[in-house]
C-alpha cells in the first residue's frame, strides 16, 4: 500500500469517528528497513490521530543503513526525521553490506 493511501484511509477513520470515540491510528514499521521506518514516522507525523509508530531495533536493516543511526529520547520516543524527502540520509558503506554495489540505490 502507498504512503498516499494509508493517508487516505486514516483520514476517513478521523473524519467518521465522533470526537469521542476517534479511531487511532498506528503504523508499522513492517518493511524492517531504514526507509520504511522513516516513511512511517512522516505519515504519524502527517495523521492527527496517529500516537505510536511500532520499532523494534536490532537489524542492520534498520539500525545501521541510516547515517548517524536512531537516537531514542529518555521517553523512548525517535525524533521524526528533518531532512527533505523521507528526512534521513543513507550510509553508502552500510548499504554496501547488503548489495553489491549501492551507488545505484542513491542516484536522484
């Protein structure tokens, strides 16, 4: 699914739910990746009703091929990434440990 239609579909859970009752929305971090994981911190950080996103450190997946790695605050939350696109950068020499050759995963 899409990061637009996961969009689309926990919009229409906040626009049908009474103020009450409103539905939460949480996303996994299902794809175990670096980039996945940043996907779904943009979207909670785009749905008003979205409070938690699933992380599960420990893979190289997701720990190492981001540049600086995740930092957790003393509250255990992750700080949504700033950088333009998804908000985070990849390191060439942990995505090289993984693909024969990564420059070609991070041509523009």
């Amino acid at each position: 699914m899409t990061l637009s239609r996961l969009f689309e579909v926990a919009a229409q859970a906040v626009d049908t739910a009474s103020p009450t009752n409103a539905a939460l929305a949480t996303t996994h971090a299902g794809e175990a990746d670096a980039v996945g994981f940043a996907a779904d911190l943009q979207l909670a950080a785009a749905i008003p009703s979205a409070e938690l996103v699933e992380y599960i450190g420990g893979s190289p997946y997701l720990d190492d091929i981001k540049l600086g790695g995740w930092t957790l605050d003393a509250e255990g939350q992750v700080e949504i990434p700033q950088l333009p696109g998804l908000g985070i950068e990849l390191d060439i020499e942990q995505l090289a440990r993984f693909t024969p050759d990564a420059r070609h995963l991070l041509v523009a």
